[in-house]
C-alpha cells in the first residue's frame, strides 16, 4: 500500500490521535459508512472487503485528519471507489446515491472470493 509520509494523519502530531480513534472505531462500528453493508474485521487487504478507516472529509479537501468526527470504518473497495470526493449534491443526476456518498456501485464486491 501508499504510505504518504507527507500526510498528516500518517505522521507529525495527528498520528497518535489518529490511531487512538482508528481503534474506536474498529471496535465499536460494524457497518461500512459508504455502502451501509457489514465490515468483516477478519479480512485482511487485499481483500476488496477488508476493513480500513475512512475520512468523510479527505485530508486533501482540509479534512481533520485525526478527528473521530471526520473518520469512519469502510471496506476497503468503497474507500477506493470513494477515493478523494465528497458528498453528492443536486448537481448529480441519474447516479444512485449509496450510503453518504455518491459512488459507482459497479462491482458487487461480496461475490469476491479473494
């Protein structure tokens, strides 16, 4: 995986907080914030459905990068999908809004036998 050093999630002041809230939430939240589907916290990447923690507000888009307000668990594959957008708004017409977040639901990732 890229690992940024430059991202102040991974390193500097946020880092501590950042893991503080990363085990928050994989223990107390089951269920993906971009797709709304269960996270198996027994998968591991590359597994498409393995678990990670998401910013709702990336980083790059003045997101907080450690705050637990601003971070949610999701599979692997949505955060992916996902990558740096942010909410759907009206503009978007005919894309199906998912969770909170304006994806393209393309693959059904539960069908994938990693």
């Amino acid at each position: 995986m890229n690992t940024n050093p430059f991202r102040a999630d991974r390193s500097g002041p946020h880092r501590v907080a950042f893991e503080k809230n990363k085990n928050i939430i994989l223990k107390t939240r089951n269920t993906c914030g971009i797709c709304g589907q269960p996270v198996d916290k027994d998968l591991r990447y590359p597994h498409p459905l393995s678990p990670v923690i998401d910013h709702i507000v990336p980083v790059n888009k003045n997101g907080h990068p450690s705050d637990i307000a601003n971070l949610q668990l999701a599979h692997w594959q949505c955060n992916r999908q996902k990558s740096d957008k942010l909410y759907a708004d009206e503009k978007t017409n005919g894309t199906k809004i998912i969770g909170n977040r304006n994806l393209p639901q393309s693959t059904d990732w539960f069908k994938y036998k990693g």
